[in-house]
C-alpha cells in the first residue's frame, strides 16, 4: 500500500463504525462492478441465476467448515486404482 493509502486508512479506521460500514461495503461493490467486466454473458447470468437461487430458498448453503471436513473424509478415505 502507497503512504498516502495507509494514512487514509489509518483516518477512516477512526470512523463511527456505521460510517467504517458504509465506506467497506461502497468499495466492495466498486470492486465487484469492476470484477463482473470480465466476465461473459453466460457467466453473468449463471451468478444471478445462483444468487437468486439462495436468496429464494431453492438452494441450500453449507458452511466451509462442512465443505472442508466433506472434502477431507473424501480424501483420506482414497482408494488409487492401479
């Protein structure tokens, strides 16, 4: 990070923790906008597709630690074929 960034930092890390809030969540959705250019079409719309999907119910989230753990059992539990 340049200095003129960490003493920007260090200011806005001062801030009422709505105010920290606000600011975090407007410079993620300005790396969001600038994430989705590079993405076609298609992928675009599988993400709102996907998005929707959980915001309506008709997708189940699993936590990571469950993913983790799912995926480790699954590894340690491999059989190679030979």
């Amino acid at each position: 990070m340049t200095a003129t960034a960490d003493m920007l930092l260090e200011d806005l890390l001062r801030l009422p923790v709505q105010e920290r809030s606000r600011i975090a969540s407007r410079l993620i959705e300005s790396v969001d906008d600038d994430d989705d250019s590079d993405l076609s079409p298609a992928w675009q719309e599988e993400i709102e597709r996907r998005i929707e999907a959980v915001r309506s119910g008709r997708s189940r989230r699993v936590p990571h630690d469950e993913v983790m753990a799912e995926m480790h059992d699954l590894v340690t539990s491999f059989e190679p074929r030979l």
